[in-house]
C-alpha cells in the first residue's frame, strides 16, 4: 500500500510538468509559425510592389510605342517592316502587362494576414492557459497549421 502510494505521488507531480511542457511545446510551434507567416508576408509585399512598377512600365512602352506607329503610319518614307515590328513589341508589351494585371497578390497577402491573424490568436489562447493545455487541444492545434 506505501508503495503504490508514493507511486502515486511520482505520478502526480510527474502529469503537470508533462502537461506544462506540452504548452511550452505549442507555444514555440506557434511563435515559429507566427514569424514564417510574417516573413512571407513581408516577401509577398515586396514581390506586389515589383510587379506593379514592372507592370506600370509595359503599359506606358506600350502606349509610347503605339502612339510612334500611329504617328509613322502616316509617313510615306517609312517601310512598312519597322511599323510591324513596332506594333509587334507594342503587342508583345499589352500581353506583359495583362499577365502581371491577373496575377492579383492582393488576395495572396489578405489569406496571409488572416492566417495570421488566426496564429496570434491562437497563441493568446494558449498563453492564456498557463500550461493547463491539454493533450486533445495540442492535437488540435497542430492539426490546424
């Protein structure tokens, strides 16, 4: 009977410490989450203001170049290779710039925000708990990210 006591105080004292580590545990998960979130947020936004400077200068080449065939055209002198090849970079510039118009990152970086908003509220809730965390809400929390 004293044995199976004193085995049952190890026991006691030996759960919360497992319990309070299983915490520390997600807390470190969450904040490591939390900054690669961050850090390709940071890239996303980059690469967004990249694309939108690259798109801005294909459209004005492409108007630039436009309005010079439109102005050649009605230039006898002119041979009619170079206004092809003029409309053909103008075309090649406008395809340019549609492709880099449809490639939205706005929602890219909104998904990334509410991903990260749901990490930061997540590690709250598990700082809130003050090692209290259970071992099904840390299978839970891993299953989420």
């Amino acid at each position: 009977m004293i044995i199976y006591m004193a085995l049952f105080n190890i026991l006691e004292q030996v759960a919360p410490q497992a319990e309070h580590n299983i915490s520390e545990k997600v807390k470190e998960y969450l904040a490591r989450k939390l900054n690669d979130c961050k850090h390709d947020l940071v890239k996303l936004k980059r690469k967004k203001k990249r694309i939108k400077i690259l798109y801005v200068t294909t459209v004005v080449a492409s108007i630039i170049i436009s309005t010079a065939v439109a102005s050649l055209t009605s230039m006898v002198f002119i041979p009619a290779v170079v206004i092809t090849m003029l409309s053909a970079a103008s075309a090649i510039l406008t395809g340019i710039s549609a492709r880099f118009n449809f490639q939205n990152k706005k929602i890219q970086i909104n998904n990334l925000i509410k991903k990260l908003n749901k990490i930061q509220s997540m590690l709250d809730y598990v700082i809130s708990c003050n090692g209290d965390l259970t071992q099904k809400e840390y299978q839970e929390i891993l299953k989420d990210f």
